[in-house]
C-alpha cells in the first residue's frame, strides 16, 4: 500500500479546558512509535509519557486508513486554554527485516520496509523544516561551532563572508533596539503595556521589563542626566516595585510615590547636596530583617543556664566601638551603655550579674579594634560597634577596607582558645545612621555595608543587629534623638545617639539578646496573674512549687486554704518567701506567712472584736469600747469604760475562743483620779476587776499571746 501523505506531525491542538481526545492521520506501525508534546501557556515544551500521561487507539488498518486517536489527559486536568499538545513521529531508526537466499517472501514484507524507510525520512523532513539552514545558492557554507569548550561563554555570530563564527563580545551596532522590536513586537513584555497606555507614559528603552526604570529612560551616569522624571515615570505605571540594573542614578528631588511602590535592584537613586557626598534615596531598610544570627549567642544562653537563677555567677561584657560606644551625646550617666545594659538585665530579672567593660574610644575605626586581650574564661559575650568613622576613608577603597579589616579582625578572635563559639558570644552592631554629606558618612555609605556586615556574621557564627535599618533616617535627628555638629560649613550634622536614642538603642539590643519569653528560665521576676481554671495551689504547696517573683493565684478552703480569697505570693531567687490570703468576703481577716526554703511558717491575721461590757460597764465615750486586735497569736485589748459595778472579782467582759491566753495575766490599767486597777484574763477569756475599780473612768489595756 502506497503512503500518499507527506504530513508526519498533529496539531498543535489548542487547550479549551473540554476537549480530550485528539486525531492524527498518518500511518504508524505501533503507538510507541508517536511521541506526544505539551506546551505550557509560558511555552515549556515537555515530552509526554505513553499510557502514563496519554493512549493511543490505532485505526485497525493503517494503509487505508492511517492514524488513530489520542486521548489526553488519562486523569487529571484537561488542557486548557493557552496550552498545546503537539504529535510527532519518533520511529526507531532501525531495519529489522530478515530476507534469506532462496527462501519465500511475500511482496507486503517488501512493501512496509519500503514504508518503513518513508517514514523515517518524513520523521526528518519534518524536523529540518524546523531548523535553520543556509541558503541553497551558498556554495560552501562553513556552519561548524567547534567543541563545546572552544565554544563556552561565547556568541554566535556571522563573520565578514557570512559564515558561522563564535564571537566573547557583539560587535559594536550588532542589535538595535528597532531590529529587536522588529522581531519580538509580538512579546508583550516589550510593548508598551495597558498601565503605560492609561497613564499617558510611552517607553524609551523597550529591551527593558515594564518594572525597570531603564525602560523610561533613566541612565546610570551620576551626576550627569536627571532621572527624576523617568523614575516617576516607572512608579506611575507599576504598583509594587520598580527595579534597576546595577549604576549610580543622579534624581534631583525625591520622587513622586505616594503609595510607596517599593524601589529593588541593584542600583542606587543618589540626589545631590551641597556637599561632596549625595544622599541615597532608596534603601534596604525596610526589605530586611533588623536581627540575624540569634542561635550563635550559644555562649549567653549557656551562662544564663548554668548561672540563673540562683547563683548568680557573673557574665562578662566587653563593648568595643566608637565615640557611640564610649558614650559620646550621652550626657545621663545612668544612660552609659556599660551601666544601662546591667540595669536592663536587672528589669529582666535575669539571675545572672552582667560585668560590661566598655573598650569604646571616640575617633575610632574597625582597625583599632583590639579583643584578644580581653579574651578569657570570664568573658562570654562582647559587642562591636564601627562603620561611622570608616566611611569618611576614601571613597574609592574605603568599602574594601571595612572589609577586610572586619573579616581579619573576626578570624583572629575565633582562632583564639577563648574565642570559640562554645565560650564567646560576638554581636555585630552596624553603625547607626548619620548625615554627614562632607564626609561621606550618610546613607549611600551605609546602605553598601548590610551584605558585609550578614556575611562576616555568618562567616563567623556571630549575631548581627542593623542599626542603621532599624532607625535609617538621620535627617530629622538633631537635637531630637541625636546630638548636632558642624563639620566642614554642614550645620546640625546628627552623629551621636543623645539620651534617648541611647535608651531606644541599648534597649533594642538587650530585647534581641534576652528576649522575654526565650529568658522565661533564668528570670526571677515573674509576675502572674493566674486564672482559677489554669491553676490552683493547695495549702501544702511548698514555697519553692511558685515562680520566683509575684504570683496571685486563687484560695479556695476545699484546696485546705483558711477561706475563699485571692493569694498573692512573692518568692524571691534567694529563697524568702511571702504569703498574703485576701478573703472573697469584704471585713474578712487577711491571713500572712513567711517561708524559706520550701518549708512555711504559721499564719498570721488581724482582726478585731467588740466584746460585751457586762454588769453595768459601758464605753466612757463615743469610740470608746473596748476592742481586741489579733495580730498573729498577739492580742491587743483597749477601751476606755464607766458607771460599772467596781466591787473587786466583777466580770468587765468575756474575750471568744481563740483570743484568749494560755493561763491568768494580770494587768496594772489606769483609773480616774491618777491611781491604777488590778484587771486580770484568764483561759476562759474572762475579763476582771480584781481590784482598785473607778466608776468615773477606768482604762482597760492588755496583750498577751492566744492559744485557744
């Protein structure tokens, strides 16, 4: 059977989200000899896999009637609209037909090797009709690219007689932009987008994605062309972000963003000031996080854990950095950061002293830093603080510098037997934010030293926090937060943290540092106020079963508490102990105990009772009863009393169970006319005069200790 169609692909058939069965009409002799491709929407070819991803149902005669139906997908999503699913043939390259001498063969035999062979040849028409080739009025074309290692890390281009070559450069002129938009105008990557189109802004550079402001115009040529008006361009048509390539673009004023499209890419947006040095206006600041590197301060947690929260064995502190260090428009002493940072770690409760050492000199930069002295047994954590004073080195070698000073100077204290991660901590601070134009230490300077400061942290297993991220702008400062300085004709040049910042700064790190839940097992501060249903204590709960600090928790006398009430405790990391029971019903007794080490003493209340004056006593005044106070075991009796039967043994009044003495107390009271009465208590709480009795006036005023 003769094959009469050239054709050796299907499709593409188009994605609609409905169709799944899929014809093809030339001649196969197995389905394993079609290949089916899909085509994503962003225009991944990918090879799909027989009877996994597709089938194949043959027509039962291929001669006349060649081809058969695909079915795709077996399960799954459909294609849908912007994919494609294209057919090829992929017969094996083979001839498998034996024919012997003198034996029989039969004509078909000869007839599909004969198809056989037309088919390979259609599999290849079809994928050279997909190459590119030279023309046929070329005599002898030189299209050879070499190996692939004379051809690595090169260009394909065409020499002077039009032959291929490979090429490290384009030649000068090679692509304009209008031979680019020639041939990919169709991409709509480099038209000019809806957004541009409403907002009136028509692209300069179309080889640019929509988001870059080289697409409008801008040139990374500081301080020459005047990006300002391509910059607000590229913000007016893009709602997140706008990007740039790596350069230096000069902008007159800050841009027009009032809804803060974000400004990412490698290249800087520099304005002018009068001084030497512009002012950045785009910033890392606010992509990234202000703290890294937490778990490399192994060594703190470690001295907190060994030390707290009893103990008490100190940490040592060593600060290095410059005049923001050594305290420099700082003018509270209580403020100094060698004072502040055990102050704050006290407010922490951390059981732990904190020694600080602070190696801060004004002037300085990270080339003066010296630790190794410091290094010992005793010291577990230290701070570094530099980056103000390095930028005021020459600009072209000033970043280099920092460094590999900083690189250098890390190396040696890790390499030190006391350095090691397992016993010294290091935090890396950045400098903080200056706007010093004259010398170069404003914020084009620092933005360049976040990625030196992450890599040495990580380099070095050191913790990092990003000061200047953390408060960027400096311009507002003087005399708010920071000091104020002249330096070469710039006035109110904010350098130095004042009393505030020192307090937002220090206070900032000693949060990084302890943070407040992570220190939970070292504090002795606690203060909690726990809800009945979280928590219950009982009256036999030892002093040490509270959290040291201040504790309210709920009484209740089912629990073997004295009354309903609200317990407050206070354990402090020494061990002393103290209990106060506040009872639910108003004009109850409070009840008090002191403990120590675990064990708790006997409760102590103060209340008080009005006993009843009997034969014929009664108050000499308004406010004048008598009264018994109970503090603990002691009880106070006073009250002032008349016109009473004075006849020696007569009963005054009978104190109830519990506010009376252990045996008979006798008591010398004063009586009118200066003289004095004999009055008596005994077990039974009785009251008497047993002598001396004045009718007028007598004084009733005893204590004694109550058992019963």
């Amino acid at each position: 059977m003769t094959i009469s169609s050239a054709t050796r692909k299907a499709g593409p058939f188009l994605g609609n989200g409905v169709t799944n069965s899929f014809p093809f009409s030339f001649k196969v002799f197995s389905t394993s000899d079609l290949q089916l491709i899909k085509t994503s929407a962003a225009g991944v070819d990918s090879n799909l896999i027989l009877n996994s991803d597709y089938s194949i149902a043959l027509n039962a005669d291929q001669n006349n009637s060649p081809g058969g139906t695909i079915t795709y997908p077996l399960t799954g999503v459909l294609l849908q609209t912007g994919e494609k699913l294209t057919a090829t043939g992929i017969l094996a390259s083979l001839q498998q037909a034996h024919i012997t001498n003198g034996g029989n063969f039969f004509a078909n035999n000869i007839e599909d090797q004969m198809d056989y062979l037309t088919v390979l040849v259609q599999q290849h028409d079809e994928k050279l009709n997909r190459a590119v080739l030279a023309s046929a009025s070329d005599l002898t074309p030189l299209l050879g690219i070499g190996t692939a290692a004379s051809r690595a890390s090169k260009y394909i281009t065409f020499d002077a007689s039009g032959n291929l070559s490979l090429a490290v450069t384009l030649p000068s002129g090679t692509l304009s932009q209008g031979s680019i938009v020639s041939f990919l105008g169709a991409d709509p990557l480099i038209r000019q987008t809806a957004a541009e189109t409403a907002a009136g802004v028509t692209p300069i550079n179309l080889t640019y994605d929509t988001e870059f402001i080289e697409r409008q115009g801008s040139v990374a040529n500081y301080p020459t062309t005047d990006n300002l008006s391509a910059v607000n361009k590229a913000i007016s048509v893009n709602a997140r972000r706008i990007r740039s390539h790596d350069g230096d673009f000069k902008v007159s004023a800050a841009p027009t963003n009032p809804y803060g499209v974000e400004f990412q890419g490698s290249g800087s947006l520099l304005k002018p000031t009068a001084y030497t040095f512009p002012q950045q206006l785009n910033t890392y600041a606010d992509l990234h996080k202000y703290f890294i590197g937490r778990e490399y301060l192994f060594r703190v947690d470690l001295r907190l854990s060994v030390s707290a929260p009893t103990s008490g064995t100190p940490m040592g502190i060593f600060l290095y950095g410059d005049s923001t260090v050594a305290n420099s428009g700082v003018t509270n002493p209580a403020l100094y950061a060698q004072t502040l940072i055990p102050t704050l770690g006290n407010h922490k409760g951390l059981g732990c002293q904190l020694v600080v050492t602070n190696r801060g000199v004004s002037g300085t930069d990270v080339s003066s830093l010296t630790v190794i002295p410091d290094l010992s047994t005793t010291t577990d954590f230290i701070i570094i603080k530099y980056g103000i004073n390095d930028g005021a080195f020459p600009a072209a070698t000033r970043l280099a510098t920092f460094a590999t000073t900083l690189r250098s100077k890390l190396a040696a204290i890790r390499a030190d037997s006391n350095g090691s991660l397992p016993h010294l901590s290091i935090l890396l601070m950045g400098p903080n934010a200056t706007a010093d134009d004259v010398q170069g230490r404003n914020e084009q300077w620092y933005e360049q030293l976040r990625g030196i400061y992450v890599q040495a942290a990580r380099d070095y297993n050191c913790a990092y926090f990003d000061t200047y991220a953390f408060w960027k702008d400096a311009r507002p400062a003087a005399n708010n937060w920071m000091d104020a300085n002249t330096i070469g004709g710039q006035t109110n040049v904010p350098i130095h943290p004042n009393n505030l910042m020192q307090a937002w700064m220090w206070g900032a790190v000693m949060d990084f540092v302890f943070p407040e839940t992570w220190m939970d097992p070292y504090r002795g501060n606690f203060l909690q106020n726990i809800p009945q249903a979280v928590k219950t204590y009982t009256f036999a709960s030892l002093s040490t079963a509270y959290d040291f600090g201040v504790t309210i928790s709920r009484a209740l006398v089912a629990d073997g508490w004295p009354v309903d009430g609200s317990l407050m405790t206070v354990r402090h990391v020494n061990s002393p102990s103290w209990q106060i029971l506040f009872p639910t019903n108003p004009g109850t007794q409070i009840y008090q105990r002191q403990g120590n080490n675990g064990a708790w003493g006997i409760w102590f209340s103060e209340d008080t009772v009005t006993p009843t004056l009997l034969n014929s006593w009664v108050a000499f005044a308004a406010g004048e009863d008598v009264k018994a106070i109970k503090g603990g075991k002691i009880v106070t009796v006073n009250g002032l009393i008349k016109s009473g039967t004075t006849t020696n043994g007569t009963t005054l009044c009978v104190l109830p169970a519990g506010w009376r003495p252990r045996s008979t107390y006798w008591f010398s009271c004063p009586v009118s006319g200066g003289g004095h009465a004999q009055i008596s208590i005994d077990s039974g709480g009785n009251v008497i005069g047993q002598a001396g009795l004045n009718a007028t006036f007598t004084a009733v005023s005893l204590s004694f200790e109550a058992v019963n």
